[in-house]
C-alpha cells in the first residue's frame, strides 16, 4: 500500500491532523486541537491512526517533557507520491 492510499484510508479527522502536521511542522497535541478544533480526546485518536499507519513522527519536546511534539514522517516522500500518480 502507497503512502496515498494511507492517507485516503483514514478517518476525517486524522486527515485533518494530517494537513496540519504537513504545513505547521512539529506541532504539540495542544497545538494541534487549537489548530484544528477539535477536542483532545479526538486528536489523540488522529494521531494514533496516523501512528498506526506509519505516518507520524513522534519527538522528545524539551520545553516541556509532559508532552510530545507530533510531525509527518518523510514528508518529502509523500509529497512525491502525490505527483507521480
């Protein structure tokens, strides 16, 4: 399966959180609920579908080590993927 079709299988919001990973770069679950609107309990779930799929990329945020800072993973190859086919 293609990073595509990865991405095309997921569920609304997990899309959503997608599209903001891929334009805000490594963004915190707090930055991205207030980014998306979406509840916290629901942009847990988006990224772990996205984890689930091998898609997120997950970094130590030294600022504040209670939280995780969330990023797509070879976001150049998807980008690619997109315009071959």
């Amino acid at each position: 399966m293609n990073r595509d079709n990865r991405i095309e299988s997921l569920p609304p919001s997990a899309k959503l959180v997608f599209k903001i990973l891929e334009k805000g770069g490594l963004l915190t679950q707090k930055d991205i609920a207030r980014e998306s609107y979406l509840p916290a309990r629901t942009v847990r779930y988006a990224l772990d579908r996205l984890k689930k799929k091998n898609i997120l990329e997950e970094r130590f945020y030294f600022k504040d080590a209670r939280q995780s800072l969330y990023g797509i993973k070879n976001l150049q190859g998807i980008k690619e993927a997109g315009q071959h086919g």
